[in-house]
C-alpha cells in the first residue's frame, strides 16, 4: 500500500483541526472494560484460539464518527464500537465496527475523494450540496452509506446500537475449509432510538454519561455473530450490504462490565486496527480493509510521536 497515500488521506481529515493527542476519525470516544465468551460454534466456524478456548479479557471503545471533540449529538455522524480480545498467548485481534450497514466508498482513492467532497464550505461550515451532489453522480455505491446516515434516528444509547464490521474476512477451520463473513454486534437487550428534538437537547456527553450510568447497575451484553457469504456477494466491496438473509453464526458473547481507566496512559497508546488478526481468519482482498493499517499509523503517529 502506497504509505504517501494515507498521509494525504489524514491530512485531508483532519484539515485545519487541531488534532493533538486525538484520533483523526472517531477522536470522541469512551473506553470500557469487557470479557469474551465464544460459543460451541464458533470453533467449526475457524480455528482461532479465541473461538474455541475459555473467555478472554476485552476492551471496547464507543465512539462518534467525527475528528471533533464535539457534542454527542450529530444528526449525520456514524457511530463506532472497537473491541480487543487479549489472546491467552498475549497477543491480540481486534474487530472495528460501525453503525452502518455499508461503507461509503470501493477504494481508498475514493475514500480521498469523498473527504475532499464533504469538507465543509467555509462560508456555512457545512458541506457544499454541489459538490456532495458531483461525489454521489461519479459514485452511486455511496448511497448506501449516505441514505442510512441520512435518514437514522439518533441512537438512545451505545449499548442500543447495532454495529457492522462492514469488511469480508476468510475464515478457516481445522479441516483447512474457508469460509468467507462479515462481523455484527448486536445489542442483547435490543436496539433503540430517540427523536432529533429529544437528542437535541440531552446535554453534549449524553452517551458517555449513560454508558457511566448503565453499567454502575449491570453489565451489558452484546451478541457477536457472523454472516456467511451466499453466491455473488461482494466479498471485496465494503460499499456493498449483502442481504438480511445470509446465514449468521453466533460466535460468542462479550459482556461490558464497566468504564476503563487502565489503557491510553503514562504514554500508551491504544490502537483497534482491523487488520490485527490471528491464525485461523485472514484478510480479504478489500482495498479499503488493506489500507486501514498505514491509515490508523499515520493517525497513531501524528496524536503520539508512536509508529504502529
């Protein structure tokens, strides 16, 4: 992968912001404590120690789309969920997601035009009709990702929000068989929504707070499946939702205990990359899977002095 590239790429991101210390997407977020418990399945699924062994520790990071520090409130911002499995041999595998059921773009030279399309006009501080118009005409995948952001309600909750990995990733058994999937995490309590208005007037950190709120009383499930690829879906366009009827596995449980104070401190630097991976589940040929890495580097080195 072209390196120069994702340095254009952040550099587009993160424009004129001041980005010191903050992640260039997703820079809002909140970091809590979790377990992983995989389910019988998971192991014929693939041979990852972490589908078949016992629960792991985790980490997962809530977060907003944007590269702000802003309100909680954004009518057309995406939100993240990231977790880290802590393998028992001391590595670790992590898995991004968002609440999205598509990404915007086939390629990352796409994603740079995109950037480029939506960055705001100075005038209105909002981004030119005209030109997100243009973006759309020469790249009609993109609706998708843009009609779903479009047209949400805001989420009630982080933990009452589904979440899509978005890219194809192969998974491999002990017998060697390859299946190819796609993660969700989907909340066990169920997912819900509020209006605009009442969103508009919750106080600007009202899901970090109701994370805070919600797991002082309990823990909170999220249910960890897989869609199997059917005949014809796009395995290597993140841009394209393959149908609600694709077979899911149920691959295990996590279970978020609690805010996290024991990472990003004293200089240590947290990074969810999916291309982390461990034996038993390899990448796809997703371009935009691929160049993630030199993205969240670049990122990493910028708020760090850090190489990833």
């Amino acid at each position: 992968m072209d390196e120069s590239l994702a340095k254009t790429v952040i550099d587009e991101i993160v424009g004129d912001v001041p980005t010191s210390g903050l992640r260039a997407l997703h820079a809002k977020g909140t970091l809590c404590s979790a377990t992983f418990t995989p389910t019988a399945e998971a192991c014929r699924l693939s041979r990852a120690d972490h589908f078949a062994g016992p629960t792991l520790r985790a980490h997962v990071r809530f977060s907003n789309g944007s590269s702000v520090i802003g309100a909680d409130y954004a009518p057309r911002e995406g939100r993240g969920m990231a977790v880290k499995f802590y393998l028992v041999d001391g590595a670790t595998t992590d898995i991004v997601a968002v609440s999205l059921p598509a990404f915007f773009v086939r390629t990352p030279e796409e994603f740079l035009e995109f950037i480029r399309a939506r960055r705001p006009d100075p005038a209105t501080g909002e981004p030119d009709p005209a030109r997100i118009g243009a973006f759309v005409a020469a790249h009609p995948q993109s609706l998708t990702a843009l009609g779903a952001v479009m047209s949400a309600l805001p989420t009630d909750s982080y933990l009452s929000c589904e979440y899509n990995a978005l890219h194809t990733y192969l998974f491999e058994d002990a017998t060697e068989k390859v299946r190819p999937g796609r993660y969700h995490l989907e909340p066990a309590a169920g997912t819900a929504t509020i209006s605009h208005a009442d969103a508009g007037e919750r106080q600007a950190d009202y899901l970090k707070d109701d994370l805070a709120a919600r797991l002082a009383e309990r823990p909170a499930r999220f249910v960890l499946t897989v869609s199997l690829a059917g005949v014809g879906d796009a395995l290597d366009d993140p841009s394209v939702a393959w149908p609600d009827d694709r077979e899911r596995i149920t691959v295990g449980y996590i279970e978020i205990t609690g805010l996290a104070f024991d990472r990003e401190r004293d200089g240590d630097v947290l990074v969810f990359d999916p291309t982390r991976i461990t034996d038993g589940i390899a990448l796809s040929n997703d371009p935009i899977l691929r160049f993630r890495h030199d993205a969240y580097a670049e990122s990493v080195l910028r708020r760090s002095g850090v190489s990833a």
